[in-house]
C-alpha cells in the first residue's frame, strides 16, 4: 500500500508478519491528493522495553502527527485477534480511521471483507495493493475526511530556477552514507533527538532505507538513511558493489551527502571511492570524521585525514571535515552548519558579468596554449545551471584544449568565486555552433 501511494519502491514487501520496523515516511499522491504518508510497525500489545514495544511507541508517535489513520487488513487471512485488538486500540484515539480490506482481488477474500465490518470502524473499503484496485473508494474516503484539493494542485509544476530565498527556506535533504558501522544510525538518531530509528543491539534492524523529516535550529531537513539496505544485502553482496548502490540511492535523493568516518579506522580507499561517486554524481560533499570521543592525538589525526583527502580527492579542494560525536553529540550543530552553507554554494548563480570579468582576468593571468604556433580562443562563459554550477566556455579549437588547462579555471573558480568544496561541471562549446550550449535561462 505504501509503495503504492508514494510511487516507488520505497517499503520492503515482505510476507513476514512484523517486518515493518521503523517508522517510514513517503510523500504519496491518489489522482490530485496529496500527503505525506508515515508506514509505521505493527502494534503488538508488548513491554516497553522490548523491541515490539518500542515499535509500539513508534505507531503511537506517527498516529499523533497525522491527520488521518487507515488500518491495513488482509481480507485473505480475515481477521485476527491482533486486528481486534488494534482496531479497540485505534477507537480510543481521537482520529479518524479508514478501514482497508487488502488482498480483495478475487473470491478469497469476501469472507473477511464481511468480518471486518465487525471491528467497529465502519465499512470497510475492499482494495488491492498489489493490484491497484478500489484505489477511487479511498479518494473518496479520504475526501470525506479531509476535503477536495484546491483547484490549482494540479497545475504544472513550475520548473523555473530557486531563488536563493526558495533554496534557503527548502528542506535541506541530507544523507548519511558510510562504511558499516561508521556510526550512522546513531548519527541520525541523535540529530533527530528521538528514538525514531529503532538501534539496538539486535542485528539487522534497520530494515530499509528511511526518509525523515525534522527540524534543525528551526530549518527544516529531510534525512535519507541507507544502512539498511546495506545491512539487508550483506548476506549476498560484496561489500563494494553494495557501497556504491547504496551511495547512488542516497546520492538521487540528497542535496548534500554527508560522509561518515570512523576516526578510530581513519580514512580507507573505499571511503574514497564514495566521496568520489559523490561527487562525480554532482552532489555537494561533507566528511565528518566521527567517534572523535574515543580517539587520541586529535590534532595529528586530524591533519593526516585531511592530507589523505586532499590528496585522494585532488579533484574537488576545500570539501569540509568536520570532527563529530554522533554519540556524545559533540559538534554536529558544526556539521549541520556546514551542510546548509555548502548547499547554499552548491545552488548559486553568479552573475555573468561578475563572471566574464573573472574569466578575463583568469585568460590573461595564464592564456590558454597555443598548438602548432595558434592561440587557443576562449571568448565568453555563461553559467548553464544551478545544482551543482556548471558552466559554459565558448571559444574555438577547444578540442585542442588540454585537460590541465580545464584543471586550472576550474580550480581558480572555486577558489575565486565561492565554490570551495563544490563540484563544477565546465562545458566547452565552439562558436561554429552558438546555439548548442544556450542556458535554460
Ligand atoms: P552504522 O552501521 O553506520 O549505522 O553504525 P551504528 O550507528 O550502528 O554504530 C556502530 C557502532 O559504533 C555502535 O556500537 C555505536 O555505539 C558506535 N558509535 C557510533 N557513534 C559513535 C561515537 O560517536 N563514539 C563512539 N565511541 N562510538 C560510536
């Protein structure tokens, strides 16, 4: 059903009953609805303390923030003195709840359609998930509960560039990749404050790669965490293969990738191919060396990792290494701080006059070569796009320009115009054909 609504594969589908641990959110849409949709864990009647517990705590901590309930049955099954006792749970809070006969393809399942109506929460209505049937009765019990959309909803979305207003007030969307137990889930957890992804020492827990939303010093962020997955798919895969699927899933969904290290391990040339996928993929980079709590001779360690970075990642200079405790807490208000200035660098435009007075005197600092006795021209760049920046160099014979030269304007641009740590992408564009490289703009 999750999966449904929000269009992807984001849940497991799993036959297992309970595999649904953590708390999961998905922005799904039904035609023109639109919501946000929190998949929680099954409601055992458990001890608090225990795992079924805190999963239990979980489901009563999402029911709290929504504005709608719908309890999932399976039509096949009928129903089960579990179903009963979360629809008795479900009637003593104060929300409105649909009831949702699943399975309801076919014959099977008429007998626990009927049954359902028994748990006191109205008419059921029968669908399939997997199918996609009866998805026009939810529209329109949920419509009934919350109203019709406003008109324009359905307009075409407006595709225009953010203004650095639009990105600033945007929820940052973070991800934290790392190698296994790097400490990321404690990482998110102790951002998030809560209890929200279930750690503990029962292996595999994190079933799935979860997307949170939460507010940091009043700026709202949206979290990515994959650990999951790579948890899941351990068993089979190696480690490698999985790392970087891992990192491209995160990498789609974040602005800013937050790299996490363990100083106690230091830096290995896996995590170097991570960053290095980050940043290839465009995104905008931090490293946080963490479990700095439980390391020694910090100033040494700290100089050898950003050598070994500077050295590794030759490409991109100035990525931020911030020193963090995801246990203790210790400097992740910096790490945040960081996150949200570099995406504001990541999203800027710079004029193009500022540019093109730049570009002159970078041309005429170090000119381009000039093979065979004739000058390479470089006449004119624009900025084609925001997110990461990437650039447009017009000229002719660029063919002939050697990657050094490339090298040097990117690396001058980052340093001169506010780019440290960025990637930029630089495109070169010959005059014969002026209208190939034309920004959006
Ligand atoms: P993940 O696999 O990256 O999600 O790592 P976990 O969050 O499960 O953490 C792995 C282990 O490192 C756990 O035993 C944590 O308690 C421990 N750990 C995480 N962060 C810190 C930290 O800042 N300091 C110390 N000393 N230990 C940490």
């Amino acid at each position: 059903m999750f999966n449904r609504l929000v269009g992807k594969k984001l849940a497991l589908v799993d036959d297992t009953p309970g595999v649904t641990r953590d708390r999961r959110e998905g922005d799904g849409s039904l035609f023109d609805l639109e919501f946000t949709i929190v998949d929680t864990a099954g409601l055992e009647d458990a001890e608090a303390s225990t795992l079924a517990g805190r999963m239990r705590a979980q489901t009563e901590a999402a029911l709290d923030t929504a504005d709608l309930a719908v309890m999932v049955i399976d039509a096949r099954a009928g129903i089960t003195p579990l179903d009963r006792h979360f629809a008795g749970w479900l009637r003593a809070q104060d929300k409105p709840v649909l009831l949702l006969a699943n399975k309801a393809e076919g014959r099977m399942a008429e007998a626990g359609y009927y049954e359902a109506f028994a748990l006191g929460l109205g008419e059921p209505i029968a669908i399939s998930a997997e199918h996609g049937e009866g998805m026009a009765d939810l529209y329109q019990a949920i419509v009934k509960h919350v109203g019709l959309p406003p008109e324009d909803a359905f307009e075409e979305e407006d595709k225009s560039e953010p203004t650095p207003e639009e990105v600033a007030a945007a929820p940052l969307k973070l991800a934290v990749v790392g190698r296994p137990n790097a400490g990321k889930s404690t990482l998110i957890n102790k951002l998030l404050g809560e209890d929200r992804l279930v750690t503990g020492p029962e292996a595999g827990i994190t079933r799935d790669s979860i997307s949170v939303g939460w507010e940091w010093q009043g700026r709202p962020v949206r979290l990515i965490d994959t650990a999951g997955l790579r948890r899941r798919a351990r068993v089979t895969t190696k480690l490698e293969k999985l790392s970087a699927a891992d990192t491209r899933r995160a990498v789609d969904f974040a602005e800013v990738v937050v790299l996490l290290l363990d100083a106690t391990l230091g830096l290995e040339s896996q995590d170097l191919r991570i960053a290095d996928q980050v940043l290839q993929e465009g995104r905008a980079l931090v490293i946080a060396l963490n479990k700095w709590d439980s390391v020694e001779n910090h100033g040494e360690l700290y100089r050898g990792v950003a050598r070994a970075l500077e050295d590794g990642l030759s490409q991109v200079k100035g990525v931020p290494l911030i020193p963090v405790s995801a246990a203790t807490g210790k400097n992740l208000d910096t790490l945040l701080k960081a996150a949200f200035e570099i995406r504001d660098l990541w999203s800027r435009r710079v004029p193009t006059s500022r540019l093109n007075d730049w570009f002159a005197a970078a041309l005429e600092r170090n000119p381009p070569p000039a093979p065979g006795g004739k000058r390479i021209k470089l006449r004119y760049i624009t900025q084609a796009r925001i997110r990461p920046p990437s650039f447009i160099v017009f000229g002719n014979r660029l063919d002939e320009l050697p990657d050094s030269y490339q090298r040097y304007l990117v690396n001058l641009m980052r340093e001169e115009l506010g780019f440290m740590g960025v990637p930029i992408r630089l495109n070169f564009r010959s005059r014969e054909n002026p209208y190939a490289g034309k920004p959006r703009r």
